[in-house]
C-alpha cells in the first residue's frame, strides 16, 4: 500500500443514534421511517394483489375493495390458508388462496407502517414508548452486532417464492390460451394444475439454490483476482482499524486489502471468512472519520450477511435463465417422444418454445427489480452502520466526495451490487440509491432509528 497511513483511535467513535429492539428490526420492512419507500412498497403489493384478484375473475367492485387491507379476513382465514398450503404440497391444488392471504397482510403491516410515520413526523410523544412500534429516544451507546445479523434464508425464500409463482402463473396463461373462451381458464390452470408444475418448480428452486451457493462460494477469490487486490499484514495500520471497528460489531477481524480502483467492498460467504477491500485512491484523499466511514460501511455488509444475500441472488438470477432452458428443453423432449401424432408433437413443441421464452422473460424482470430492490435497501443501512461508527457527517462527506473522484470502470458494473459506490440512476434497476437519497436519509435518521444498540 505503500508508506502506512496514521488512524488513531478517535475521541469519538460512538455517535448519538437511537436504539431499538430486535423484534422491531426484524419487522424493518413494514416500519422504515420514510414515506416514500412505504408508499412504493404499498403500492406494489395492492398492485400485486389487483392483478391476481384480476386474473381470477373478480368483479371490478372487489378489485377496488383491495386498495386496503381487510383485518378480519387475514385472521378468521388462517384455518384456510393451513389447507391451502397442504393441499399444494400434494400438487392437488395451487397456492393462490395463500397468495391472496400473504398480500393482505402485507398490506396491513405496511398500512401499520404508515399510521406509524404519520405520528412519528406529527406527534412523535404517543408512540415513543411502544413496544414493537415506538420511536426511542437517541442514545449513545454501542450498536449490538448480535442483533444487526439477519437470516440468511430470507433472499433463497424470496427466489424459491417468485420461481413457483411464475410457474403456476405462465401454467395459467397456457391453460388461457387453450381456452380462450373460458374466462376463468387463467384461475383454473393456477389452481387445478395438476402436479407437473410442482415437480418443474421444485426442480429449478433447486438448482438455482445450487447455482446460487457455489457462486457465492467462489465470488470472493474471483473479485480478488479482478480487481487486483493486495492483501495486508496485521500490523499495518489500515488493517488494525478495520480489526478494531469489527470489534465494535463483535465480529470476526476480516481479511483487509487494498486495490487500485476508487471503491470499496465486502465479500465473503459469512462473516468468518469475509474480507474488507479498500480503493487507494480512497486513502489518499479521504479523512481519518470519513475512511472510518466507509470501513464502517463495508462492516455493516458483513455483520448484516448482506454478502452472502447479494451473492446468492446474483447467482441465483444469473444461473437460473441457463438451468429453466435445459429443463423446458427436456421436459418437452420427453413429452414430444411420446406423443402419439405428428399434430401433438407440434403443439408441445410450440407450447414448450413459448413458456420457455415468456418464463425466462418474467423470472428474469421479477428476479431483477427484487436484487436490486434488496441491494438498495442494504445500502441505506450500512451507510447507517457507517455512521455510527463514524458520523453521519463523515458517511455524507465521504460519498460527496467519491462522487466527485469516481470514474467508473466497466469491470465495477459485473459486482456493482458489492460495491461502496455502484450504478445509481434513480431507477428500479439501480443496484445503489441515488447519492442525493442516501445523504437525505443519513441527515434524517430515516435508518439509523432502525439500529440495535447495546443496553
């Protein structure tokens, strides 16, 4: 790296951030204290809802009715949803009465969530103090590692989820386009099936699970490789603060390294072997606090698994469109071969080409705006990591002033998604959020509410 770099001990290194508890982090998808995101997300789950109330024939009245959440129908159908979700198991049904019911209590935790701004912004004193949905007061004390930690199954759940979901869907639609005259085609083919599309489900859930752990598995060596990265002793300067600021989070020091590229990232499958890279170009016109900053940034990937999540689902997404292709391609061979006609034959020619075509198509789009929705969401928290390890005065300076150093290399686009400062147009495929947002929501305390601290 060169001659080592001094980053003393601050005086300072815990700044006032609010503390909250774990259930409540847990719950950070319906709670964030920002409008805008519980809006969008509102939206799109009542969208969601519409459309399959839609698809199943339900009278445009009823699709109105679902712009809000019913409370009594999420509770007196629990019973329904255990049949439901028996029954599909067993291929003998579909999975959309359980859709239906995991829609409407989205939307009243994201409805709960919103209730939940409108008194924090007007009238915060009547909910500071309750459990679950209060807003505590700032304090000073250490972040909780422990509790910052999430699970690791939450993005395979979310990619098993969208693979059988767009299965029975695109079953719906051949069975629409069979039946043309049939309104209700498009219901019957997502809920009377049959076991096949279970069995094509499952089979690529599995796979692209398979795909998906050994990209993660082999990302961190093959990023290394990339970029260049030189690997530092334990006594070099850069390498004790990374170690001392993982103390902080009661982590395991991670491998530190440095590159020549103006960035910064965190990869590794677990926080035991993760590694923490460092731009050089970073060290050499950055602050002590706003380097602490981004370490601190990168240590909140590796405390929070956002690595392993990210990589998963990158793997997963980048796999998946090659394994759906051999798999159509055989399950239409076979069918094929023992067609009894020639006109048979061609139908299940045609019908495979087409749901291989529209499957790879709508895996492809969904998957997508969810890795990249879910690669925005963690960057907002580990720059709320960063700065409670620095300040959020430093975590803004910091990414102000990499914008204005940052020249991005065509090399960054492939793992932009691991990076301190990726592709950020403002849009639904931009894997970071703008830098005006992330700087809004650092002055705000839109996230750092959402941190754990030590009691």
């Amino acid at each position: 790296m060169g001659q080592k770099r001094d980053l003393q001990e601050p005086d300072r290194h815990l700044y006032p951030l609010p503390c909250q508890n774990g259930k409540a982090m847990r719950l950070a998808f319906f709670l964030p204290l920002d409008p805008k995101v519980l809006a969008i997300r509102y939206a799109a789950v009542t969208g969601l809802l519409m459309f399959m109330l839609w698809l199943y024939g339900e009278p445009p009245s009823g699709i109105a009715w679902a712009i809000l959440p019913n409370p009594i129908t999420a509770i007196t159908h629990i019973p329904d949803v255990i049949t439901s979700i028996l029954s599909f198991t067993t291929g003998s049904w579909g999975f959309g009465f359980f859709v239906f019911w995991l829609l409407n209590l989205m939307q009243l935790g994201l409805l709960v969530g919103l209730i939940r701004y409108g008194f924090w912004h007007f009238r915060p004193d009547l909910i500071e103090n309750l459990p679950l949905l209060g807003v505590p007061s700032l304090e000073t004390s250490q972040l909780d590692g422990r509790r910052l930690r999430r699970p690791w199954w939450i993005v395979p759940v979310f990619m098993l989820f969208t693979t059988f979901g767009v299965v029975y869907l695109i079953t719906g639609l051949i069975y629409h386009l069979l039946n043309p005259r049939y309104y209700q085609a498009v219901w019957m083919g997502m809920e009377n099936p049959g076991p096949v599309p279970l069995f094509i489900a499952l089979g690529l859930s599995v796979l692209g699970l398979f795909w998906g752990y050994r990209y993660t598995l082999r990302l961190k060596g093959l990023m290394g490789n990339v970029f260049g990265v030189q690997y530092l002793p334990a006594d070099e300067a850069l390498t004790q603060e990374v170690h001392r600021m993982a103390t902080l989070l009661d982590i395991p020091p991670p491998r530190v390294g440095v590159m020549n590229v103006v960035n910064a990232y965190a990869a590794g499958p677990d926080p035991e072997n993760a590694e923490v890279i460092i731009g050089r170009p970073l060290l050499r016109n950055l602050s002590k606090d706003e380097i602490r900053a981004i370490i601190g940034h990168e240590l909140g990937h590796v405390v929070s698994g956002d690595m392993r999540q990210m990589q998963f689902a990158e793997g997963f997404q980048s796999m998946f469109g090659n394994v759906f292709t051999v798999v159509t391609t055989l399950v239409a061979a076979v069918a094929a071969s023992q067609a009894r006609d020639k006109t048979t034959r061609y139908a299940i020619q045609t019908g495979s080409s087409s749901f291989h075509m529209v499957g790879r198509a709508l895996i492809g789009f969904v998957s997508e705006l969810m890795v990249k929705g879910l690669s925005r969401s963690r960057e907002y928290h580990a720059d709320a990591i960063g700065a409670s390890l620095s300040s959020p005065e430093a975590m803004a300076s910091a990414l102000e002033k990499i914008a204005q150093i940052h020249t991005p290399r065509d090399v960054e686009a492939s793992y932009s998604y691991l990076m301190f400062f990726g592709s950020s147009f403002g849009n639904l495929f931009s894997t970071h959020p703008t830098n005006e947002r992330r700087i809004a929501a650092l002055r705000d305390g839109t996230y750092t509410r959402l941190l754990p601290h030590k009691k």
